[in-house]
C-alpha cells in the first residue's frame, strides 16, 4: 500500500508543475500556416512539414524527416502546434521554430533538438 501512496504523491507533484494555457482556441488565418515548410536541424537532418485545410484552429500536417512520416490532425493554439513528439511554432510571416524530441534507440535518452524551417513559395 505504501508503494502505492508513493507513485501517487510523484504523479501528483509532476502534474502539479504543469502550467495549463489559459488562453482560448481562436481561428487562424489560413495563409500563415498552409503550404510546405521545409528547415534543417543542427546535425544537417532535413525536415518537411506541410499543412493543408486549415479552418478555424483546426489543420491537417505532414511531418517528415528521414524515415520519419506523421500525418496528424492538429489544435492551433498561441502560433503552434504539436504532432507527435514534434512542435511547431509560427515566428512570423514565413518563418517558423521547429523542436523535436528524438530518442535514442540503445539507451532510451531523448535530446530536443531544434531547427528554423522556412515557407516553400
């Protein structure tokens, strides 16, 4: 029972650093977000994100990079959003900050890596 006590007072603890948005889901201009994005990471890992029927808040994304291919729906919120272990934040007119968290495999270790992508015309 004590084991139990225990596991619950550390999820209680982790969850109460959470800070929560207070701010509300709004619409988006579509223009801002739609097309293909395109950016490189610290390591010269290339990335192509492309966004497509955004309505409201809401957009459809495709992430890929390597052999890595995400296709998600995703909640615009604050100029981001996430797919995956991936996020996506809009910096201005054709310029966005992508974070990714990556895993290694062999030992289980994640490092966010970090990159600029760029608005294909």
């Amino acid at each position: 029972m004590a084991d139990l006590w225990s596991i619950i007072s550390a999820n209680y603890k982790t969850v109460g650093l959470t800070v929560p948005s207070k701010t509300p889901y709004v619409p988006v201009e579509p223009t801002l977000y739609e097309g293909s994005w395109t950016g490189k990471y610290p390591d010269n890992k290339t990335f192509k994100i492309t966004i497509s029927n955004v309505m409201g808040f809401r957009a459809k994304v495709q992430y890929q990079s390597g052999g890595t291919n995400k296709f998600q729906e995703v909640l615009i919120k604050d100029n981001s959003f996430r797919i995956g272990d991936t996020k996506f934040t809009l910096q201005g007119q054709g310029s966005a900050q992508v974070r990714n968290v990556v895993t290694d495999p062999s030992t289980g270790a994640t490092t966010l890596v970090g990159g600029t992508a760029t608005q294909d015309t």
